[in-house]
C-alpha cells in the first residue's frame, strides 16, 4: 500500500500546521482539541520547516519544567523532519519511522506538505493489506 492510498482513507481533515513563533501551550490545546499527537511546524502553511509531537512536549516538561509551555514551538520542534512522498509504500514508511525512533511523518509533494502520516495510520493500512492477502490466498486454497 502506497502513502497516497494511506492518505486517501485518512479522509479530508488534511493536516495541522502552526507557525514556529507559536507558544507550546497553545499547540498543547490544538492537540487536546483535534484529539492529535502531533503538529507540522511551518512559516507559511505550504513547507514541513519541522515537527512538533506530544513525546516532545513531555520531554521538555521533564528537562525544563513547566516554563516551556511559554517557549516558541521552534525552540522545541524537530527541525527538518524526515518527510515521506506519495509513492512511498507502507514498508518504507514504517521502516524510516522505526530508524529514526518517531510516529509522525509530513507528506510532501514537489517539495509541499499535502498530509500527515502516523505510525497508527501506516499499521492499520498495512494490516488491511495482510488481511486481503490472507482472504485472497485461502480463496485460491479453497479453489473459489
């Protein structure tokens, strides 16, 4: 299955951007509110300039306190965040996310954030495909 096929099930809420001059405790109530894990941080709405997850708020919570809540999401965003593109299949995303020890993945295309990946969305899409794989290999056991 292909990031394009991913996206497609995903449905039209599209992806979540901030800019990085906004402060984590407003990201806080976006994620809370669009029941998220995780937000594309970017100046102009068009470019994945980073990536800003729940896992990297708790960890600024537990090295910083509770004043980086204040801070700018830039000072706490992975910046440049490894992207995946529509031709991308399910595998490969998977395999980049377990290497790289992150969930969330912005879809670009020519260069333009066109989604958002999870590794939730990605496992579901990949044990649809093994099921299919599954009813269609008993089908031709069975000779249906």
């Amino acid at each position: 299955m292909l990031v394009q096929q991913i996206l497609k099930s995903k449905g039209t809420e599209g992806v979540f951007t901030v800019t990085p001059d906004l402060a984590v405790h407003a990201v806080t109530h976006l994620l809370t509110e669009k029941r998220i894990g995780g937000v594309v941080v970017s100046r102009d709405g068009d470019t994945a300039d980073g990536i800003l997850s729940e896992r990297d708020i708790v960890r600024a919570l537990a090295l910083r306190g509770p004043s980086c809540l204040d801070l700018e999401t830039s000072a706490l965003m992975t910046a440049n965040p490894v992207c995946a593109t529509m031709d991308m299949s399910a595998d490969q995303v998977l395999e980049k996310m377990t290497e790289g020890r992150f969930r969330h993945m912005p879809v670009t295309r020519d260069g333009k954030l066109v989604g958002i990946v999870t590794i939730g969305d990605v496992v579901k899409a990949r044990l649809s495909q093994l099921a299919a794989e599954k009813d269609a290999l008993e089908g031709m056991i069975m000779g249906h």
